[in-house]
C-alpha cells in the first residue's frame, strides 16, 4: 500500500465519518422543534425542519460538504489504491 493512497482513505473515511455524525446531530436538533405527539418526519423534513428553526445555521452545509469530500477521498485513495 503506498503511504498517499492510505492518508487519502483515512482522511475520506473521517471526513464521512463527521459528516454523518454532523447528520445525526441535525436530526436530533431538529427532533427537539417536532411536537412529541405529531408523527415521524422523513430525513429530508427533519433536515427542513432544522432549517427553518435554525435558519441562519452552517451546520447542513458543512455536512454536506464533509460528506461528499469524505466520499468522494474514499474513492479516490481506493482507485490509486488498486491501481
């Protein structure tokens, strides 16, 4: 294995790894705002949710953007990996 290609996966890995943790924080946020007694959301309207209890909030756009470099790292290391 080269030494780039492992930093590259590990990198990815916890990238992806922060912006699902970041996801599930959204979500529980966003839960809080939710009437108990009201039936479950969807991912996308507690993501909505979230968005409009807290507009001026950063947090989807870094796990969003943390997600896709994550993934997107992965890819990356695993193709000059086998290559």
């Amino acid at each position: 294995m080269s030494t780039k290609a492992d930093w590259i996966v590990v990198a990815g890995f916890l990238l992806a790894i922060f912006g699902l943790s970041l996801r599930i924080f959204i979500m529980m946020r966003s839960a809080d705002t939710h009437p108990v007694d009201a039936s479950l959301k969807g991912s996308r309207a507690t993501l909505h949710a979230y968005s409009a209890a807290f507009p001026k909030s950063r947090l989807p756009l870094l796990m969003r953007t943390s997600l896709y470099t994550g993934v997107v790292l992965l890819i990356i290391g695993l193709l000059i990996e086998f290559r």
